[in-house]
C-alpha cells in the first residue's frame, strides 16, 4: 500500500515540486495550501484549499496521512524578509504550531520541517569568505531576523515533540534553493530567480544596465531544486532526527550570479549597484554531516540549474513583454 503523504505548501515553489516528486516515487500525495501552483498543476491525488494559521484546517488536512513534509511558510527573498518581520512571525508560528500538533492528534508516523540557513547566527556571517555554516553553529542564537528566529523556535518544537510526545520529526535547513516554475517576480522572488528576470528583460529590451542591490560582493550558495527534492525524500527515509544542511558548498558573489547567468544568456550586461537589503555578508553550507548521514550531497551544478531556470524565466518575461 502507498504512503500516504501531506506536503503543506503545496502551491509554493518546492512543495509543488516535491509533489511531483513524491508522486513519482509512488506515495498518495494530497497538497495542501492557501493557493493553487501559479505555473504548472499540482499532481497531488488531492489538493486542499486551506488557511493552515487556523487549527481545523490542520486536522482536516492530517486526516489519514501517514508522513507529512511541512513547506508552509510566509516568505519570499530578502525584499520582502527584511519588511515584514511581525507578519512572518505572527503567521509562521500560527502554521507551524497547529501543523505540528494536528499530525500529533492524527497519529503521523513521520514528520519533517523545512527550516533555513537563516537560522545562523549573523556573527559568523560577517565576511564574504565566510567559513560554511556547520549545523552545531545555530547556538548561541542570534539570527537575521523574525524570519530566522521563527524556523529556530520550530526546531526546537519538533525536537520537543519527539522527546515528549515520540513522533519522530526530521528537520532541514535549506540553503538558497531555486529553479523553474518558482516565483520571478513581484518582491517575493529569491536572488536567483530576480537575475534570471532581470537578466531576461536586458536581452529582450536591449537596456543591458541591471540593479544589483549593494556592492554585489556578498556571497551565498545555491542549490537546484531537483537535488532538494531527492534530499528531503532521503531525510524522511533517514533516522537522523538532528537539524540537517541541505544546499550545495559551493560560493558564488551576486556579482559572479549575475555574470554566471548574463553568459547563459548570451549577452554583455552593465552592473549598477544601488542601496538595498542585501541580508548577511556571506553563507555558506558545510555538508560533512549530509555526506555522513545520508551518503549523498547535491551534485547538479549551478551552471545546470541556472540554465534550465533561466530558460523557463526568459519564456515567462517574454509572455510579459507581449501582453504589454
């Protein structure tokens, strides 16, 4: 008999491909989220339209669900992070806490949280070399922002939860994960996403002058969205009940994104840096512990990704440009 699985969030850019994912894989899927995938249909068996801040939604959509992967958050990149600190607090914590008692009540046999490097403590974060964030590296806490602070307090309520309770939970921290069917534009979109557009409207404009928002010198790491999907589905099948690293280890300055995807694209662009969020200097991944652990690490190159990502970006700001 299939698993039966929840996937919250469903609508958003990972839950809709974990779906697809999970489907593939062969489990009974229902998806569950405040909207349908803007992009592409979900292939969830079944797709619940639901407000998970609210408690009964929560227990409706745990009703028979074997293993649930929970994706529903209120974010978006740096944009919208950096502005809405209360709003994210209120409406994460609601989510989190009514999801995670709900598949309690229910009987859920495994649970995983999708937390985020922005749980790090901006004091290691200070140098664009900076050294990869180990998972040991969240305490003593002082993370970016509400953002932050409230995936770490769901941390630590799932750990709670299999100590009291003995629902075995999982918990990732996803660093920077992008590719298509995401969001592109319109101040929710991750820094990936936001060159690709602006990149695409250089090429179809001819104005080859983008915005980058501060000196670009600031660093991250980017992982693709198929090597997250195969990760969470290796995690949930794992015994490992600590936080776990899922991006890839390799560092790249947004000047370097910027020039990474201009080459995709096939054009010469011009960098103008303007003020702006920018978020920590630099963050990075170490991912001793997700070789040791699950015998795996994301392989799919960022070249790849972005490719593939800048593809289906470029079609979309071409539908835009034609309405207009």
């Amino acid at each position: 008999m299939a698993t039966r699985v929840l996937v919250t969030g469903a609508g958003g850019f990972i839950g809709h491909h974990l779906v697809t994912y999970l489907k593939k894989k062969g489990h009974w899927v229902r998806g569950v989220d405040l909207k349908e995938p803007e992009y592409a249909p979900s292939d969830a068996d079944d797709f619940q339209i639901a407000d998970l801040r609210s408690v009964e939604p929560c227990l409706k959509a745990s009703e028979g669900i074997d293993e649930v992967y929970a994706l529903a958050a209120d974010m978006g990149g740096m944009g919208f992070i950096s502005a809405n600190h209360a709003l994210i607090l209120h409406n994460n914590t609601l989510i989190n806490v009514h999801t995670l008692e709900a598949a309690r009540l229910a009987g859920v046999k495994r649970y995983l949280y999708t937390s985020s490097a922005c749980i790090y403590p901006l004091f290691k974060q200070t140098e664009v070399n900076v050294t990869p964030l180990k998972e040991e590296d969240a305490y003593p806490a002082q993370p970016e922002d509400a953002y932050g602070w409230e995936k770490l307090l769901t941390e630590r309520l799932c750990l709670y939860y299999t100590q009291d309770y003995k629902l075995p939970t999982r918990i990732v921290r996803f660093h920077n994960i992008f590719g298509p069917l995401g969001t592109w534009e319109g101040g929710r979109e991750k820094a990936p996403a936001a060159m690709c557009r602006k990149i695409a409207y250089a090429k179809l404009t001819g104005n080859r002058e983008i915005e980058i928002w501060g000196d670009g010198l600031q660093t991250r790491s980017f992982c693709y969205i198929d090597d997250c999907t195969e990760g969470l589905l290796r995690l949930m099948r794992s015994d490992h009940a600590e936080p776990l690293n899922m991006g890839q280890d390799r560092l790249i300055s947004i000047n370097g994104l910027a020039d990474l995807v201009s080459e995709i694209a096939n054009i010469k662009i011009v960098k103008k840096h303007i003020s702006g969020p920018q978020g920590v200097r630099g963050r990075n991944s170490d991912n001793t512990r997700l070789r040791e652990i699950l015998k795996w690490e994301p392989s799919i190159s960022l070249e790849d990704g972005l490719r593939k990502t800048y593809l289906w970006i470029e079609q979309q700001v071409k539908a835009s440009l034609a309405k207009k």
